[in-house]
C-alpha cells in the first residue's frame, strides 16, 4: 500500500523547488561539499519514491546515495530523526545500520541526505519535507472539496 497523496512526481517536484537553495548553499561556501544525494521514501509503504543527485557519484568520496538511503531507512523505522535514533536512542540500532544524522521523520514524511555535513543534510530535507506536507494537504483539501465525501473514497478493508 503507498501514500495516497504523495507520489513520485510530487517528490521530484519537491526536490527540484529546493535546488536553488542547495545552489545557493554551494556558490557561497555554506557547505564544503558541491555534491549531495537525497531520498524521499512512501510514508505509508516505505519504498523509495524519488532519488536525485548532485554532482558527478564516480567522484565522490563515499557512497552516498547508499548513505542517504540508510539514513531513510533508520528514520522511517524508529519514526524519528536519524540524529535522533543515534544520540538518544542507540539502544534500537542493529548491527550495520548507520549512524549518521540527515534523514529526517516529519509528521510520517521521511526525507533523507548524504553528501554536506549532517545539520545541512537535514536542512535541506525539512525543506523538501515541508513542500511535500503541503502537496499532500493541498491534494487532500481538493479531494476533498471536489467529493465532499472523502472516507467513501477509501473503504475500510475487511
């Protein structure tokens, strides 16, 4: 089962509305790296819906298209921050998971990063996170609007 409202044309929009930032954070220096690789997984399914890299993987120092994939991996199974998971809760990590800050859980939308230093990770993933929150209440709210009767639309399964 997958999000209702939330899909991949959504996360590639999402993405895409915050690379003038992430551009910006690289033209001045902000962040020492020029590449970064995110993740956006279903919030109900936990599947990846989109991925979107920046600059050139066969130059990159690690992996971290796997890195941000792991770091959404923690967030969407603890349903918390990866930092968080980490520093607070070290108790619920298994052997082999990762224990990087920059996936971030927000009101069940798991955005993840790897490629900046980890509190720029998570900027940019509450960032993406906040647009997709907003596409999915804007297509709830039109749903809504539209049927009037939105439950009807979604039986209960037996």
């Amino acid at each position: 089962m997958n999000s209702s409202f939330l899909d991949s044309g959504v996360a590639r929009d999402a993405i895409e509305s915050v690379l003038p930032m992430i551009e910006s954070l690289i033209l001045r220096k902000v962040v020492h790296r020029s590449h970064l690789h995110i993740v956006v997984l279903d919030p109900v399914s936990g599947r990846v819906l989109y991925e979107h890299s920046l600059g050139d993987p066969t130059t990159w120092e690690y992996r971290y298209d796997q890195l941000a994939r792991a770091k959404a991996s923690l967030a969407f199974k603890h349903r918390m921050n990866s930092r968080e998971v980490v520093l607070r809760y070290p108790h619920l990590l298994s052997i082999g998971e990762v224990l990087h800050a920059g996936g971030i859980w927000l009101d069940g939308i798991v955005v993840a990063a790897s490629g900046f230093k980890s509190e720029w990770d998570e900027a940019v993933c509450y960032a993406i996170a906040g647009i997709l929150l907003a596409w999915a209440q804007q297509r709830y709210r039109i749903l809504k609007d539209h049927d009037g009767d939105y439950a009807s639309n979604f039986p209960l399964e037996s």
